[in-house]
C-alpha cells in the first residue's frame, strides 16, 4: 500500500471513562512514538480495552484527549479525517465481520464512508498485503479460517491506509498454531508501512514479542511503564506486575 512516508504518532492525556457512575478509566496517559509498537496489559477489568475503545471515540471520554502528533497538520480527534487515521483491529475475527457479507463487501465498506474511488485496486492490494490472494474475495467469513478471517479483520483496517492501528488483543481468539503467523504478520506490515501500533493484551509473552514499550493497567489506572526488555528481564517495580508475570509463569505440577 502507498503509505505516507511521514509517520504518525499518538497521545493520551488525562483519559477518564465512566458507565452508569462506574469509572473504567481513571486518568490514563501515555504517548505512542511515530512507527512505535506500544503495549497496555492487565488482568481482565484493568479497563485495558476500554482504554483502547476510548482511543478511536467508541467509549466516551468524560474527560481527556486523544490527539495524533509527529506531522506538522494533523486531523482534529473525532473528525472523519481522524478516524481514517486510527483503525481498529478487535479481538473475535469471527465477531466482527458481518456473516452475510462478501469478503469484498466487508473491504469496499469502509472505502465507501470515506468516499474513496479506488476500491479494485485497494482491496485487490490489502489482500495481497495479508497473504490472501483475490480467490478469497467472495468467500463469506464462515467459509474463513480463524486466522484467515483475522487477516480479513487487519486487511479491513489497513485498507484507509492509517497511520495507526489499535489492536484489541489480536490473536486470542485463534489457536496457538495460527498466533505466531498473525503477530509476524503484523509486525511485517508495522515496519513495512511504518505503522503506530497500540496493542491489548493479557499475554506478556505476546507483547514483549511484539512491543517495544508498555503500560500496565489495574483498576483502571496505570500503574507502571516498561520497556519490553525490562519486562524480559524481569526489571519491574511494581507489585502487581510482579504478580502478572508469575501468573504468566503457568502452573507447574509438583512432583509425585
């Protein structure tokens, strides 16, 4: 895909989320470097996917910002320019296509609310650049695979040609055999196109894989940053994500 050349970052401050008086996020802020792949981890409930929805205006902010940075103009948050920027890449591929939608349907859809004329060309190329060929283009997603319909998902959200994708825990709905193609996948197209990744996830192994830095979340709140080589090697402050990684540690049979 003819990405821009010039890449595009991405900043939280203050973000604060609330249901019905229940405060899912209190406070949340990190910024994404331009190019940069950006963890948030934590148990189920930490408020990290809601932090995520909060990033492309699918959970409402009681009060923050989200802004882009790294280029000089910049769309305003919330704008139709903005969400062209910001794609989202959300955790069931099964869930989030439509089950009576062609795989060219589910591609031209997002090309037609941005008002893009080129959709043969686009959605020929996105497939391509998820290793599907154009055989797959009027194939419904039941006849799909669980990692083939995740990159229908990614070639979906690669098709506006973002600057920066929002990943809600990408591989955790397929079986382990696929996870490893998928993560690759997304990595290559990351320094490829020079992407902005912000990526959820309860699975350390798959961020420190993935990301070069990470937040950890717990009741909504951050509770500390790392980089993905202190996490590997086990430099962490606080707590709580001590805690995480001996539960990412996996149960170990005591011996007879």
């Amino acid at each position: 895909m003819n990405m821009a050349p010039q890449r595009t970052g991405l900043r939280a401050d203050g973000l604060r989320v609330v249901f019905d008086g229940f405060v899912a996020v209190d406070d949340v802020g990190f910024e994404v470097a331009p190019g940069e792949s950006f963890g948030i981890v934590g148990e189920s409930g930490s408020g990290k996917s809601t932090v995520l929805r909060a990033l492309c205006g699918l959970a409402p902010l009681a009060a923050g910002q989200v802004r882009l940075s790294g280029r000089e103009s910049l769309p305003l948050p919330g704008s139709k320019a903005f969400r062209r920027q910001v794609q989202m890449v959300f955790q069931d591929p099964y869930g989030s296509l439509h089950p009576r939608q062609t795989v060219d349907r589910i591609l031209a859809e997002p090309l037609a609310i941005h008002g893009i004329t080129d959709a043969e060309t686009r959605i020929e190329r996105a497939l391509d650049e998820v290793g599907l060929g154009s055989g797959f283009r009027f194939r419904y997603p039941h006849q799909l695979s669980g990692g083939q319909r995740q990159r229908i998902a990614v070639a979906r959200a690669l098709i506006l040609e973002p600057q920066v994708l929002l990943l809600d825990e990408p591989t955790s709905a397929l079986d382990a055999s696929v996870q490893a193609e998928v993560l690759n996948l997304l990595e290559a197209l990351r320094q490829r196109h020079g992407l902005s990744f912000v990526m959820v996830s309860h699975d350390l192994a798959v961020v420190t894989h993935l990301c070069q830095r990470l937040m950890v979340m717990r009741g909504g709140r951050r509770v500390e940053m790392l980089s993905a080589a202190d996490l590997a090697a086990h430099r962490v402050q606080a707590d709580y994500t001590k805690t995480l990684m001996q539960a990412a540690a996996g149960f170990v049979r005591a011996a007879a």
